[in-house]
C-alpha cells in the first residue's frame, strides 16, 4: 500500500514512507481507467478503431515506447509489448517512455531485462537531476514511482524532492503568487504529475494554487485562436502562440488538446471540466494521427456528460498572471484579442495581427469587451456600445491610476501584472476619460 502524507502536513524533520508497494501498473493506468479502455477495446469505439489500425498496421509510430506499452496493455498482445521493451532497452532514450514501459510491461520483463531497464532509468534520472523543467520533473517523477520496490533509495529520494521540495517549496508558491510558472506548453506535463500523484500518494497537488487550477479550463479553452486548421488525420484547434512564426505547431496543439482531456479524466464534476468536456467531444478535432491517438485513446471518456462550450463565458480576464483573452463569439469567424506573454494579439479572418500598444489606435470593439489602447489612455473620449466591460491594454504593470470619467466622481483602478486593467465606464453615452498614475498624481482618491 502506498503510503503518504499531504506536503503541507509535514513538520520539518518528519519522515514519511514514500515507497509504492502497489502492483504495476502503477501510472495514469489505475481500474477504473484500463476497465474502461478495454470495454472501448470490446465496443470496437472509434478511438480504438483508429489506434488499433494504425497499430496493426505497423505504422511508425512517434512514441514507440509510450504507444506499444499502451495496446500491450488494453489488447494484450505480446509483440506490442515485447516491441516497446526492446525500444526501451536499445534506442530509447525519452526517461517519461522508458518508466511507462518499465511500469506497463513489468509482467513480461524477465528479471534480467527489468534489472537492466531499472539502471538505465535510474541513471537517466540522476543525469538529469538539475533539469527543473515542468516537464522533465514530470518524466523523474513518473519514474521514481515505477522504480520503487524495485531500486533502493533513489524512488524515494526523488519522490521526496518532487513533492516536498519542488512542488510545495517552490511551483505551487510560484503559480499562487503569479509567477510564470507552468506555461501552456507544460500544461500536459503538469496533469500527468497531478494524476500521477494522485493516484499513488493520495494527495491532490492543486490544493497549493487552487485559483490557478480553478481558472485553467477557461485559459485553456478561450486562449486558442478561433479558426480551425485543417490537416491531413483531422482538424486542429490551434492555441495561441507569443510568435506565431510559419505554420502551426500540431505537435503542440495534439498535446493541449491532449492536456484537457486529461483535464477532465482528473476532476470531471468541476464546472470548467464539464465546458471543456463539451468542447473536446467534437469528432472533427479527434487526434487521428500517430502522434496523438495514443493520447486521445489514454484519456478520453466519450460516455462523460458535459456541457455545451457556448455557454461559457467570452472573455477572460485572469489578475493574478496578467492575462487577457476575449473573443466576440463562439464562432470560427470570431474574432479574437489575446494580451498574454507582453504581446498583444487579434486574430480575425484567418489572420494573426500583432498589436504595438503604444500606438494611438481607435478602441477595438468586440461586443464582449472593448478595448482601448494604452498610447491613448491618458485622455480620450468613448461612446461604450453594449454591455460588455472596458479594458485598457498597454499601461504600466501592478500600479494604480486615478480615473476622472465626465460628471463622475474620480476612483481607482488597478492594472494586473500584464498592464491590463478594467474600468467602470458608463454604456450608450459619449463620456470623456482622464487617467493618471497615482503615485505621479502625489495623493489618492477616497
């Protein structure tokens, strides 16, 4: 039985067992989840279907290891099996593969062949030891749980440095004060470490940021651009990117889509996994191809009620990460502003814009919010048309300006750490705005 205590429980000098006991498989491949991919197997699903063909077709697949250890498991076929064992102890060298074939084909490793795999995983992860990358903690961490029992010491050690030290000393602090900790890149590697933490040590991670974790169904959702990109297996939503340089990355846009599948396989009650369930049960977008049906078939749940995306709200606006996204309507023709990572963004008729906001530009209205730009923030004049709230974009991050609006009293608004910031404006008639950073202004509004 495994055997944990929840991080933010421990005293200092407290010493926890952290060894697995528990039988293999012991990653993301719990009951419940292997049951239900095998009835998917007996059902002849569409997402069996699709990973079986290619599978039995021997098609290349891009994860050998991740993929043959996956259908070894739901199909029990051997020679799948035996394939990602020779991949993991020849070529392999993807430490996240390797402990996934170490954990699901331990039943058919001979002593020697999980002797052999167990020293090559450890070394991997001693090597990379000073790597604090979300992802590549994600891979040492999945291996320190498939190595224990089988490695003295080593498991723990890592366990104990992931989970008490990184997670709870360091990550966890960083996203609930709103440092960049977990860019969308990382965001499927971060589910894996929550479920695989979850699953082994009874803990849920979240607890240490929870209003990160509360919004990131909705960051995921509306920081995609609006168009679909259509591909050769099935169309992708593609997220929105700080240089979207060429053509779309697919392979990041397969592991967000990825990411929120496996959103929704961890906390499926939740109002923003419920969204995102509608959003993900869209056949069109269904990852068809070798990179992403072992994904796609690992963790979507077809028979998981959700609700339509389009009752989800337009606009985001996330304070803690200065984070702006708002799109004016659930469209693919919507058109779509994006303020994240210092850049400014509106994607409209197929096309990406890069905005500088320090040029003087007209508002930007997209019923859902209007936008006014910080080169003009200082005095202009708006007419706000509908209900949707007003956003100035491009101000000095974390300050507080005074804002003088026609026939009102003057009040304080705050910006975020992106230079974002809402105003209270009135709707239907022409006012004039006056803005001013506090601190220059010498006082502060009552």
């Amino acid at each position: 039985m495994a055997v944990a205590l929840a991080a933010a429980a421990l005293a200092p000098g407290d010493e926890v067992d952290l060894r697995i006991n528990t039988p293999h498989p012991r990653l993301f491949l719990g009951q419940r989840r292997l049951r239900l991919l095998r009835r998917e197997r007996e059902r002849q699903s569409l997402r069996w279907n699709q990973f079986q063909l290619l599978m039995a077709g021997k098609a290349p697949m891009p994860e050998p290891g991740f993929a043959n250890a996956l259908y070894y498991q739901v199909s029990g076929n051997t020679e799948a099996g035996r394939q990602a064992v020779t991949w993991a102890l020849g070529a392999g060298t993807d430490l996240r593969q390797l402990a996934l074939v170490f954990d699901w084909c331990q039943d058919i490793l001979t002593e020697q062949q999980s002797h052999s795999l167990a020293a090559k995983i450890a070394s991997m992860m001693q090597r990379s030891a000073k790597d604090s990358s979300v992802p590549m903690v994600r891979s040492r961490l999945l291996a320190a749980l498939a190595l224990s029992g089988h490695v003295p010491d080593t498991p723990e050690r890592e366990l104990e440095r992931v989970v008490n030290k990184w997670w709870t000393g360091q990550f966890a602090p960083a996203l609930a004060a709103g440092r960049e900790a977990a860019p969308r890149d990382a965001v499927y590697a971060l589910m894996e470490i929550l479920h695989a933490v979850r699953d082994n040590l009874q803990q849920d991670l979240r607890e240490g940021a929870p209003h990160f974790f509360e919004n990131l169904p909705m960051v995921q959702l509306l920081s995609y651009y609006p168009a679909r990109y259509p591909a050769g297996e099935n169309e992708y939503r593609i997220p929105a990117s700080a240089k979207p340089e060429g053509d779309p990355d697919l392979k990041r846009a397969a592991l967000s889509r990825a990411a929120e599948l496996s959103m929704v396989a961890y906390d499926s009650n939740a109002a923003g996994s419920q969204l995102l369930q509608g959003w993900l049960m869209n056949d069109d977008f269904l990852l068809r191809g070798t990179f992403g049906i072992p994904y796609e078939f690992l963790w979507a749940n077809p028979y998981q009620p959700g609700l339509s995306f389009h009752l989800a709200p337009l606009l985001l606006h996330d304070e803690t990460f200065g984070r702006l996204f708002v799109r004016s309507s659930w469209l693919d023709s919507a058109v779509w502003l994006g303020a994240f990572e210092d850049v400014l963004q509106v994607f409209e008729e197929g096309r990406i814009t890069v905005l500088d906001v320090h040029q003087d530009s007209e508002p930007l209205n997209l019923k859902t919010a209007t936008i006014v730009f910080g080169a003009q923030a200082a005095k202009f004049r708006i007419k706000v048309e509908g209900e949707g709230p007003v956003f100035v974009v491009g101000v000095k991050p974390r300050r507080t300006f005074l804002v003088e609006v026609d026939d009102e009293e003057m009040c304080e608004a705050q910006s975020d750490p992106g230079g974002n910031m809402m105003l209270d404006l009135p709707h239907g008639v022409e006012v004039g705005v006056r803005m001013r950073e506090a601190a220059a202004a010498g006082f502060r509004a009552n």
